[in-house]
C-alpha cells in the first residue's frame, strides 16, 4: 500500500508536468512580411490604479499602435481623465442593454470605433515589454488569432493565493489536451485577432451575454474554423491581478472558476483532478505523522513543492514562502471554486465590479 501511494504521488506530480507547456511567443526571424496598422482596445471599469502603467508600456513598444482606445465603463473615478491626459482616445459606453454583459458591451463599442487591420483587446491590468505588440502582431504572421496568459506581477501577500489557480491557468490553455479542442478558448487579458477574422465571428456581439466571454470568443473562432494558440507571458506581458484587495480577488476569479469547467477537454479536467489530489493529499501529511504514511506523504509534498517552485517562475513571482506553504493557496483555490459553484449554479449570477451579471448563453 505505501508503494501505491508513493506512485499515486509521483504519477500526480506528472500529470502537472504533462499538462504545462512553456509555450513563450517566439521570436521571429527575417523581417516582417508587413507592418498592420494595430487599434488596442481597453475595456476599463474604475481602472485608475491600473489604466497609467498600461497606457505608459504602450507609448513604450517598439511597434507603435495605429490608436489606443479606452471604453470607458460607466466609471467613477478618473479613468477617462487618465485616459485622456495619456493621449488614448476615450470611448464613454452606456449601461448594456439586456443581454450584454458590461465587459462584452464595452469592448464591442470600442472596436465598433477602431479603425485598424489588427485588434488588441488589452485588460487595464496589462503591463507590456518594449517589444510585446511587436512579437504579437509578428507571431499573428502565421497564427490567426491569440492570446497570451500574462504573468502576475504581485505586490501584497493576497495577491500571492493565486498562485495555484494561475497555475491551472496555463494548464488549461497549453494543455496538449486542448490542441484540437472544437471549444479551445482565448485568455481574454490579451487578445490579438484580425478584423476581418473578428467581423467574421461576429465579434463579442455574438457572445455578448457570456460571463467568460474570452472563451466563448476562442469556440466562436474555432467554430469558423480560424484557429487559436495560446501563450505564456512570462517576460513579455504582465498583469497585476486585484490590487483593490482580497474581496476583488475572490469576486474575480470566482466569475469565471466554474462556469469555464465545461469549456475544456476531459483528459485536461481528468489530469487536472489527478494533480490536485495529489497535492491535497500531501498537504494532509501532518494528520498522519504517527502511522506508517507519514514517510510517503512527507516525500510527496516536497516533492510538489519543488514542483510547484519550478512551475511558478513562470506564472508570476510568488516569492518562496507560498510554494512552500502552498495550503494557502490551495484553501483560496478551493474557496473560489465553492464560492463560483454557489453563484453558478444556485444564485444563477455572478457579481462583478458592482454588477450582478446571469449565468449562461441567453437568446439574443
């Protein structure tokens, strides 16, 4: 039996190696085959802690957007005059009309006044290398539409318990699993498509009422038979996730947690699963110190936390405490995925930035 449980450990440990890819933009060589005209758009809600550190990255690419846009979302602090003074073009939208959501409402009006060949669908927590659009749009070469998992950028403990569920992030969308997946989503945080792969899906109005519209972008590409690839930021492109505090935090991983399950593949749910009760099951050593698991159980969770080390430095910069003490971010995981599963499938909406938003696809 201690046998079985110390191969049940590794084998859980592996299932996380074979689902992480480090999938980085690459590098391009040669020169360009030609140089798109690029509109960036930026839905932004209160964004005014966020909105300076994107809008300066961008006046710093080596690629030079053709116009910045800022859909301003019904704000009440100084997002618009951030904006503004950045030189962005604000776009001010109105409440969304039934079956919109606000984020699907927002990016649709900033896009309906772009005028380039190329859209960027930035979240205000983005922040970009020098040279990020200029890989982007030279990755978009041969890839129809992308998007990129930022790294995280964290500066408060809080911040921190994201560490697993950012993991699983990129487990989901490098997953070799989710290669050919009909329903393979975008990570809406950076998003580069053309306009007329955009125009011909329908853009987000044909997702307007998805509370995880990014996904549901990526099936609409995938279904037009416009293919979707998927990166890590790592050095490239960052984010700093909820600097307004723990709630934010947990209002907004919860939104999305469980109503983006059914989107993904069983085998990446099934190694997912297999990962995570290895990982709970070593965090119980502590329960079993006296009995013959101890050994097995104390080695599984090193071994995980060498692991989740490893993986970390290329999700964001964690720092060492909370990979190895990683039962905080493990109770945060399981806490967003019971508070997601509550608001999913009982309260049947989703609270975010001060809207009450339904659960599902609805008739348009």
């Amino acid at each position: 039996m201690k046998l079985l449980l110390i191969l049940f450990l590794l084998s859980g440990c592996a299932a996380g190696l074979t689902l992480f890819r480090r999938n980085s933009l690459p590098k391009p060589e040669g020169k360009p085959e030609k140089q798109p005209l690029v509109s960036v758009i930026i839905p932004a809600r209160n964004e005014e802690k966020n909105l300076p550190h994107l809008l300066a990255s961008l006046q710093r690419q080596t690629y030079k957007p053709m116009e910045i846009i800022v859909a301003d979302d019904g704000s009440a602090d100084r997002t618009a005059e951030i904006a503004e003074n950045f030189g962005a073009r604000v776009v001010r939208v109105t409440e969304p009309p039934e079956n919109w959501t606000g984020k699907t409402w927002a990016i649709w009006n900033g896009y309906l006044q772009s005028r380039g060949e190329l859209l960027a669908f930035l979240d205000a927590d983005i922040r970009l290398a020098p040279e990020a659009l200029e890989l982007l749009v030279r990755c978009r070469e041969k890839r129809r539409a992308l998007s990129v998992v930022p790294f995280h950028q964290t500066e408060k403990w809080y911040e921190r318990l994201a560490l697993l569920l950012n993991l699983l992030s990129i487990f989901v969308f490098t997953s070799p699993f989710e290669k050919n997946n009909p329903k393979k989503g975008l990570y809406g945080s950076c998003i580069l498509v053309s306009r007329t792969d955009y125009e011909k899906i329908g853009g987000h109005a044909s997702i307007r009422s998805e509370v995880v519209e990014d996904l549901n972008l990526g099936r609409k590409f995938m279904e037009a038979g416009i293919p979707v690839h998927n990166y890590i930021g790592e050095d490239t492109v960052r984010f700093r996730m909820y600097p307004g505090g723990l709630k934010s935090e947990l209002e907004g991983f919860a939104k999305s947690a469980a109503p983006g399950v059914p989107n993904f593949r069983p085998a990446t749910l099934a190694f997912i699963i297999w990962w995570l009760a290895g990982l709970v099951l070593s965090a119980a050593f502590p329960f079993f110190i006296q009995t013959k698991w101890s050994v097995p159980l104390l080695a599984g969770y090193f071994l995980y936390v060498l692991e989740i080390m490893y993986l970390a430095r290329h999700a964001g910069n964690y720092g060492f405490w909370m990979p190895v003490f990683y039962l905080a971010p493990l109770l945060f995981f399981l806490t967003v995925m019971l508070y997601s599963a509550y608001q999913t499938h009982i309260r049947k909406k989703v609270l975010w930035k001060g809207r009450y938003v339904e659960v599902g696809e609805r008739k348009v």
